[in-house]
C-alpha cells in the first residue's frame, strides 16, 4: 500500500503518521507534502528516500502512484484537500477535527457520499488498548450499563502552529476561531467522541463555562467545564484548562455503572477497574505503567484498521458520522459559553445544513 501524506510536519501528528506508517507490514510513504520548505525537506528526511516531495497537494495527486492518503493539514484546510483526494478516486485517514464547524462536517460527508470515498477520520482513542479493553469490559458487563462518565483535561497551553493567512499574516490558526473551529473543537473533540462512543444514545443537550483565564491575547478559550445530557439519561463531564502548571497530573478520564467503575490514567495508558461490592480491583497496564510518548500506539493501531479496510472496502471504525458528532457537541458547548446558556444539540445540527 503506497501512501502520500500531507501536511507532514514531523514534529507534530503528521510525524506519528509517518512513523506508524513505516512500522506497518505492507505500506510504505511514497510521497510528502508541504508548503514550507523546510518542513518538506524535514518530512522527506523522516519518510525515507523513496518518498517524493510536493509542496501541492494536486501535484502529489496529479503525479499518481499513490493508493491512500493521510491529510494533517491544520483544520480549515480539510475540506479542500478532501475535495482533491474524492475526486482521485483515493481513500483517505483524515486528522481530527473533521472540519472546524457542524456545516463543514456536513459538507465533508456529502462529498464522501457523492464520490463513494472511504474516510476514516483520526479519533485515534477508539483504536487505544485501555479504551477498546474498556469495551471489552462493559460488554461482560463487569459496569452494568453505564450511567455517567468524566474526562480530566488540565495541562498547560498547547504547541504554536503557524501559518500565513493571506489577509492577517502569520498567525497561530490554533487562536482563531474561524480557522480552529475553537479550543473545544480542536482539542476536545475526543473526549466528546469517546463519550459518545459509550453513551448508547446521541447527546441532546450541552450546559458549558468557560473563558480566557490567563490567555487573552487570543479568541479562543483557555478553560472550560462541560456538561452532556443523552438521549437515555447518560451524562458526561469535561474539565478543560490551557493554563495548567507542568506536571500537574491533570489527564484522566472514568466512567461509572451500578456495577462498577473505571478510571484510565492517559499519561501512562493505565486503567482501573473496581467492582461495585468491593471485593474486585484489577489494573490494566498495556504500557507497563511508563509515560507515553504523543498518543501512544493508538495512531499506529488506526493505521492498522485504515489498512484493513482499504484492503477489504469495509467501513471504518469512525468515520465523517461519528466525526460529525464529535464536532457538534463542541460546538454546542462553546455556544453555550457565549450564550450563558444551555444549547440543544439538535439546534446545532438544524442551523448548520452545510449549503
């Protein structure tokens, strides 16, 4: 399987893309691509020799010799580049968020539709060991149905990442909103896809605050708490700050039944599990308990369903759907910010048709 990847900057999500791609028996990166030079010329470096360099993305596809894409351009820029590989006919793993609004998400999906495209999109929890041994365990039943589940996001402000935007110059699109999507949206929308993923229903209604507590020389949000109400009564919480003091212990999430509970240190990749009649603790540690480096094996696990279903033109795992979603609570819930208020998901979704 021979892969182009674009917006291959290695120092970021790209550079796991490409790592993971190079450990994955029967594929091999084929081509990079970037506008930056030096980041074409790092991303060559980290691809290997065989991978030619193209600072356009219809340049890489107009070359051909490519069966599959990965795109880890910055969020505003998806749309396009999909557009680009749909229409080439080539499948494509295509980083998170899907777009930066519900209406762009919306767009995507009917593109993906029209041109019969294979997308899978990189919500790369869903492929995690803790998270798919969490599975595992809710189905025996070792929780019960699950009843409420929290996400801890407390770390200190993320990486710059530049870009030179043709009217405001060069700007961190990560503090933009229009370009971002917003800090919800472009950080948590895993955590809003994971609890989607075990609520068993869609979410109905979002309650939020938030704000700029120590970065005001920014539009989006440094801080904030959500919660989600679902459609069978299931709830979930997240607790989300940029402006974290490092090494706070600030990255957990758990999830809560009438027979158990749960809690999944991210640092570490470890899991919990203590029974409701407290006769049974287990530790699942698929890492030993050592501190990951970026996401673990999650984006190589991804790569490895993505291969399988391009091989097998099966449906991914998440797919603009679920991606859809993910975006939608996020953006419910930095309306409610502004508004002061609570926001039906479904309002969300109606006033964002995706014309």
């Amino acid at each position: 399987m021979r892969y182009g990847v674009i917006g291959a900057k290695p120092d970021g999500i790209a550079g796991e893309h490409i790592r993971s791609l190079l450990r994955l028996d029967g594929a091999e990166v084929v081509a990079v691509c970037n506008r930056d030079p030096a980041v074409l010329a790092a991303a060559g470096e980290a691809a290997g020799p065989q991978a030619r360099r193209y600072a356009e993305v219809g340049d890489l596809l107009g070359a051909g010799g490519v069966d599959a894409v990965v795109v880890a351009t910055p969020n505003f820029t998806h749309e396009q580049a999909l557009a680009e590989c749909f229409a080439a006919g080539l499948p494509v793993l295509c980083e998170k968020p899907l777009a930066p609004t519900v209406a762009g998400c919306q767009r995507i999906a009917r593109l993906a539709e029209k041109h019969s495209a294979l997308l899978q999109v990189g919500l790369q929890r869903r492929f995690a060991p803790v998270y798919t041994k969490l599975e595992e365990w809710i189905a025996a039943g070792r929780l019960g149905r699950p009843v409420m589940m929290w996400s801890q996001e407390l770390r200190g402000d993320w990486m710059n990442r530049m870009y030179q935007d043709p009217v405001r110059g060069e700007v961190n699109w990560r503090h933009i909103e229009e370009l971002s999507g917003g800090s919800l949206v472009e950080k948590n929308c895993h955590d809003f896809d994971t609890f989607n993923s075990f609520a068993g229903a869609e979410p109905a209604r979002v309650t939020a605050t938030g704000g700029q507590g120590r970065f005001t020389d920014r539009e989006t949000i440094d801080h904030a708490t959500v919660l989600i109400e679902y459609a069978n009564g299931f709830t979930a919480t997240l607790h989300f700050s940029l402006m974290t003091p490092k090494g706070f212990p600030g990255r957990y999430v758990g999830v809560v039944g009438p027979e158990g509970a749960v809690r999944i240190s991210e640092r570490v990749e470890e899991m919990e599990y203590f029974s409701a009649d407290g006769h049974t603790q287990e530790r699942y540690a698929p890492t030993g308990g050592q501190p990951v480096q970026g996401h673990g094996e999650a984006v190589y696990l991804e790569h490895v369903a993505f291969d399988e279903c391009v091989r097998d033109r099966t449906a991914p795992v998440v797919g603009a759907v679920e991606a859809l979603w993910s975006v939608a609570v996020a953006q419910a819930a930095q309306l409610a910010i502004a508004r002061r208020s609570s926001v039906d998901v479904a309002e969300v979704m109606s006033d964002s048709p995706g014309e």
